[in-house]
C-alpha cells in the first residue's frame, strides 16, 4: 500500500514539473514574438515617418535598447507609443471650418428648439388644467400642479421625438459635411452641445408666451371662493337657526366694480349669485356707512331695494343687518337676517349679529393673508 502511494506522488511531482517547463518555453516564445514584433514596428517606414514629423531623431541602438527594456522589465509602453501615432494622426487631419461649425451649429440647435417649444406649452397648459381642476378641489399647491405637468411634457416629448426629428429633417437644413474624424473632434463636438443648449433654451423662452393666453389668477380666485364658501357654510349655515330668522345673507363688497355680491344664502335652498349695487338698498348703505340697522318693516324704508325681492323670490318682512370688519376697520362686507320668527329683531338679535360679523372677519383675514 505505501509503495502504491509513493508512486502515485512521484507521477504527480514529474506532471507539474512538465507542465511547468512548457509553460516556461511557451512564455519565452511569446516574449520572443513581442520582441520581434516591436522591433520591426520601430524600424518600419511609419515609425520613421513619425519621427520625421515629430523632429525627434532616434539615437542609436534606440531600438534595440527599447526592445530590452520591454522585454527585461515588462512594461506596456506601446501603448504609450500607439497613443502618440493616433495624437499625430489627429493633427494631420484638416479642422472643420467656420463655415461647417456654423452650418454644425445650426444643424444641432433647429430640432432642440421644437423640443423646448412643445415641452414648455405642454406643461403649462397641462399645470394650468391640474391647477384649475384637482389644485382647487384637494388643495394641491402649484408646485404640485407644476411637477404632474411636466409628467405629461416629458411623455409628449418621448412620443413626439421622432415626429420632431422628422420634421427638422424636411425643413432641408444644409449638412455640415464633416467626414466621421472631424465629428469625432474636440470642437465638432462642443459645438453641436452648444447648439442643442441654444436651441432648447430658445424653444423654452418661446413656449413661455402661452403664459400671455392663460388666466393666472383664475386658480387663486377659485381657491379664495372654496375657502369663503367653507368657512362661510360652516358660520352662516347655522346662523338663521341660532337668530331664529327666516334667512341669514352674507354679502361681500368688490371694490372695484363698487358693489355687493352675495357668497352664501341660506333658507333651505342655494340662492344664485347676487349682485347689488353700493348704492342701492340697505346692504349697500351699511357698507357705506359702517352702521348697524334693524327695520320692523322694510317696504317702509325708501333705502330698501325690492328688487332683491323679485330676483330671489322672497317676501322680506323684517330685517337686521350689520357690517363685516378687518382688523383695521375696513369694511370687507354685510351680514343680514331676514324675518324673524314670532315678531320683529331686538337688542339681543344686535349682539348676536356682531358677534357674527366679528368672527366672520376674522376669518376673512386669515383667508387674505394665505
């Protein structure tokens, strides 16, 4: 059994001890070859062509001492050497000129600008859409709005490249006519990067102009009237029931047309939008005036307006109505109660309606200042 062992470890020891001598003759072959190989390039007519553009003069037995040093230290430099061919072929090809840098220029910025165009109407009019829809009923922020439309610009974009390309191709733009080393060039490529910027950019300043065709305040304004209408449901919806009233009336005041319109009506029913002059009717001299009144029979009164009567289809009796202030005194509207139930208004009523019209500018004030 020990003998069987023994010569088993002696076959194993002459088999590497084969294999490594192969391994050392198939090495020094190769390195034989590289050697020759290197030799022959450095004293091959490019080398000496090389040398002669370059004005560098090989000193003697150069190649020979590269070629032992190769192939003593084992170091790759012909890399280093092929580099410098390819670096010396590059500067004898002919540089584009201005002439075909321009034409690249164009060329490369045309298609970026139709890019830039549709990728900025698209997400304007898309934010513009979400803002006015979605951003007002689950009170998104514009930002929001803004990022969902640039979902459906970067889409368009992907959907519309090829389209886009095409087109720019049928505009019959001259080529650059630039042979595939010249577009490989340092300048050939800044300068189609530089084109495509330009083009982009433009096409963005261009698709900025849908912003004079839109409403921009038409979001907020929608925004400030859900917000009224909110917060005025939740105080003037209880309002005729606490002042045991027929109908409690809010009614705001728009500066600049000069008159009073109606934000919320209670009676059991929604009332369509009223408007009112600042001139007319008892609203409208409360708004004036800042005072508070209390009628026991309005038709009496030759400040009433009974034309709010025909429009709304109500009969009013009897009426209380007192001013809605900011904090700095201003007049921000009126809040009236129509026809108390079992009689005419009293002094209680007056404190109640205050007290209404105190909360409701307040509430107006945090409205204004979001």
């Amino acid at each position: 059994m020990l003998r069987h062992v023994a010569h088993r470890f002696a076959q194993t020891v002459n088999s590497v001890t084969t294999h490594t001598k192969l391994a050392s003759t198939s090495c020094g072959t190769f390195t034989e070859r590289c050697c020759t190989s290197i030799n022959a390039f450095t004293t091959s007519p490019s080398a000496m062509l090389w040398r002669a553009t370059t004005q560098r003069k090989p000193s003697t037995g150069s190649a020979t001492s590269f070629n032992g040093r190769w192939c003593t230290r084992g170091h790759t430099t012909t890399t280093s050497l092929v580099g410098k061919v390819v670096n010396s072929a590059e500067a004898s090809i002919a540089p584009p000129s201005s002439e075909q840098l321009r034409t690249l220029f164009v060329h490369s910025a045309v298609p970026f600008v139709a890019f830039g165009f549709v990728d900025n109407t698209v997400l304007i009019q898309a934010g513009d859409l979400i803002d006015n829809t979605f951003g007002v009923y689950f009170a998104l922020p514009t930002l929001a709005a803004a990022a969902m439309g640039q979902v459906f610009s970067d889409t368009t974009g992907v959907l519309c490249g090829n389209t886009i390309e095409a087109l720019a191709t049928r505009l019959g733009l001259p080529l650059p006519q630039l042979t595939s080393s010249q577009r490989m060039m340092r300048i050939s490529k800044l300068t189609s990067t530089a084109g495509s910027v330009v083009g982009v950019i433009t096409g963005c300043c261009l698709g900025m102009l849908n912003l004079l065709f839109i409403d921009l305040g038409a979001s907020e304004r929608r925004r400030r009237e859900e917000e009224l209408k909110t917060v005025f449901e939740m105080i003037m919806g209880q309002g005729h029931e606490i002042a045991e009233c027929e109908r409690s009336t809010l009614f705001l005041v728009d500066k600049e047309k000069q008159e009073l319109w109606s934000v919320h009506a209670t009676s059991g029913v929604e009332l369509p939008m009223l408007r009112l002059p600042l001139s007319k009717g008892i609203a409208g001299y409360v708004a004036r005036t800042g005072d508070l009144v209390r009628i026991d029979d309005v038709y009496e009164d030759e400040r009433f307006y009974s034309e709010i009567d025909k429009d709304t289809k109500f009969k009013t009796k009897c009426l209380l109505c007192a001013p809605v202030l900011s904090t700095e005194g201003e007049i921000l509207g009126v809040v009236q109660f129509l026809n108390k139930k079992g009689g005419s208004f009293c002094e209680s009523d007056e404190k109640l309606i205050l007290m209404l019209c105190q909360h409701v500018g307040i509430f107006m004030a945090k409205i204004g200042q979001q």
